[in-house]
C-alpha cells in the first residue's frame, strides 16, 4: 500500500471515532425518547407525520467522557429541529437523557436557529456544527408508530424531567 493511502487510513481512523454516524437503531432509539416522552418536544408538521425523517451524528470528543447524539429531525430539505442527547450504554438498556434542542433553518451558508438552545454561542456553533455533520451523513425514515412502542432497551430522560 502506497505511503499516503497508509497515511490517510490512519487520518481517517484518527478523526472518524469521535465523529461518527452511527446506526439506523441508535437513531430509532434516540427518536422514540423524543416522541413518547411527556414533553411536547417535536414542532409542526413533524409533530404529526406519519414517517419522521432524521440524520445523526456521534460527538464523543466535545464533552470528554461522554458520548453525545446530535439529531436531526428534517421537517423539510431547510428546516428543522435539533436534539442534543447524552448516551450511556447499560447492560440491559441505552439511557438517553435530551440535554438540549432547538429549530433551525439552513440557507446552505449558515445555520440560523428560529427557536434557539438553551445557553450561549459556544453552545448554538456547537450544535450548527454537528448539524451540519448530521445532515451529510445517512437519512432515515422512521414511522412514528414503530417509535410509540414500549422499548426495553431504551430509557429516557431529559433536562426538563431533572429539574422536577
């Protein structure tokens, strides 16, 4: 193998663990949290649909020691919503816990949020970054039904319910 094909596996390798993209059933299981939670947390028309389109990414180097799921709920080809999900894997189930969230337009140069996250700049150029990462990566589309089934390897929880 020729220097720099071994030079840019080794890049890759570097840089892809702590990015990711992750699996169709890492995306259901963070989805059915927002979806069958108490929290009204979905906006219109996703709030409805029958099939919820979203992308994802890993972010496992911003906060060390955690692993944070940047999802993203397509509401059309510009717009949509963010979630920000803390994941801890578990022996009998994945605990995530919605850290954050936010709805966002793309005008392809930008990220605007039209209902921001909470927190400040560091936080809103965080997530515009990881949406960006989301968006490039695989799309799934996820039937709301499948995501109201009770899911023994699921636990939930969020920000809201902490403060209770």
């Amino acid at each position: 193998m020729p220097f720099y094909s071994k030079l840019f596996l080794a890049a890759l390798m570097t840089f892809a663990g702590p990015f990711s993209a992750g699996s169709r059933i890492e995306a259901e299981q963070a989805l059915h949290c927002i979806v069958s939670s108490d929290q009204d947390w979905l906006a219109e028309p996703a709030k409805h649909a029958a099939n919820l389109n979203v992308a994802f990414t890993h972010d496992k180097q911003s906060y060390p020691g955690e692993d944070h799921i940047i999802l993203v709920v397509l509401q059309s080809a510009r717009e949509g919503q963010v979630f920000d999900l803390q994941l801890q894997h578990g022996t009998a189930s994945d605990m995530y816990t919605i850290q954050n969230n936010g709805r966002f337009i793309d005008n392809k140069r930008k990220i605007t949020f039209i209902d921001p996250p909470l927190g400040g700049t560091w936080i809103q150029e965080y997530l515009a970054h990881n949406i960006r990462r989301a968006i490039a990566n695989i799309h799934y589309s996820i039937p709301r039904g499948q995501l109201l089934r009770k899911r023994p390897d699921t636990t939930c929880s969020s920000y809201v319910e902490q403060k209770r």
